[in-house]
C-alpha cells in the first residue's frame, strides 16, 4: 500500500465550477502535510500547507484530519489556469534530519471553458 | 534567476552508458535532495545532502547510482550502466534550515532533468 493516496482523476469540470480533492495517508507518525502544483512537465510548486485548524488561500481550502488520516483541498469559482496536477505531500520525519516530501500520484484537473 | 538549476535539461543516451546530473541550490540553502518522478507518478525520494553530508539514500539508489555534494552547494547525480527503466525525470530541491526545532521548510525544485534510456 502507498502511504500517500490519491484519486489520480482526471477531473473534468467547467469554469466556476467548485472542486474536491482528497488524499489519505498511511503513517500515523506522518506530521507534516501539503498540496503541491505541478504543471505539464514542470516541476513541483508548493500550493499551500496543511493544518488541522484548515486554512484558506483565496479560492483554495486545505484540511487535515488527523483522526482519519485524510487531508482535502477544495478549489472554488475554478480557472482555465488552474488545470495542473495536484500532489497530496506528507513528511514523516522518524526524529532524522531528512524532511523528504512523500508524494502521493497527483490528482489531474481540467478545467473546461 | 536565483533558482533552483539543473543541466541538462534533457538527456537521450543508450543502455549501458554512463549519465551524470548536476543541481544548483539556490544560494545558501545548506539542505539538497534528489527525487525521481515517472510517467503518472508522484516525485520519489532518491537523497538528502545537508552541506556536504549525504544523510540519507532511498532504497531506490541502487550500487549504480551515485551521488555527491562535495563542498556543500552544488550537487551530482551520476548513473552507471544506465538500463531503460532509469528512463524518468530526475528532479533536485533545495531548502534552508527549518525554522526552528519544530519548523519545516519548503523545498523549491528545480526544472528537472529529463532522461531517456534507449
């Protein structure tokens, strides 16, 4: 099983439209927690991070809930320019100084005109 | 650009031949990783360099796969006796130190170096 999984769409919605992405992870131990953007061949850009008191950015909602390992993102009123992949990162940090990012398989967004 | 930078941007070699990747942090990063993403894949962790240290090697580095930080800032990625399924894109992130005992920090990537194993 990955530790990090994700429904890997692809999302096709209409512009404006309100979008759901939802992401579960396996290790309990896992303390940090993140949506990165990733365009067609690009590299990976952090989107935001995630806390258990949610947190919103403009038109994106991130929430982590811990007590079901599970950790959402929510686009409202979407754009043409937020077609992308959405990769659902925890770190698991076993007191290491490694912070590696663990990916899950993205999810693929399209937004439609 | 005070990015992250990676060269080159793409290789196409044959099997059996040896490829070498280089990664420049964005200056004074003191921390640097090495990940791997295939086709419908998330990124996967490869190495972790604080300074010069090499503190940590995934289970997917194989004895082929090496990798160098030798005066603590720009980084090498070298692969021997490369094999089709090392066909991927190999990606290098830089961050600073964490703020603080508890603090994360965010990793920037660099463009990623694309490789084709033929």
């Amino acid at each position: 099983r990955k530790e990090v999984e994700q429904d890997p769409g692809p999302f096709n919605v209409p512009e404006g439209a309100t979008v759901a992405f939802n992401c579960t992870y396996s290790n309990s131990a896992s303390q940090s927690f993140f949506w990165y953007r990733q365009d067609c061949r690009k590299e990976p850009k952090l989107l935001m991070s995630v806390y258990s008191s949610g947190n919103e950015d403009g038109r994106f909602t991130a929430q982590l809930n811990r007590a079901s390992q599970y950790i959402s993102l929510l686009i409202r009123d979407s754009k043409l320019s937020d077609s992308a992949t959405y990769l659902c990162v925890v770190i698991t940090n076993y007191g290491g100084a490694t912070n590696k990012l663990i990916f899950g398989t993205g999810t693929l967004l399209a937004v439609q005109p | 650009d005070t990015g992250v930078s990676q060269d080159p941007r793409h290789k196409i070699t044959k099997r059996g031949q040896n490829v070498t990747f280089r990664c420049d942090p964005i200056s004074e990063h003191n921390r640097l990783y090495w990940y791997r993403q295939t086709l419908g894949q998330g990124p996967e962790f490869l190495t972790y360099f604080q300074n010069e240290a090499q503190l940590e090697k995934s289970r997917l580095l194989s004895d082929r796969f090496s990798a160098e930080r030798p005066k603590g800032s720009f980084s090498t990625l070298e692969i021997q006796r490369t094999e089709q399924g090392d066909s991927a894109m190999y990606l290098c992130a830089s961050s600073p130190p964490p703020p603080g005992l508890a603090g994360v920090e965010t990793q920037y990537f660099g463009p990623g170096t694309r490789l084709l194993v033929l």
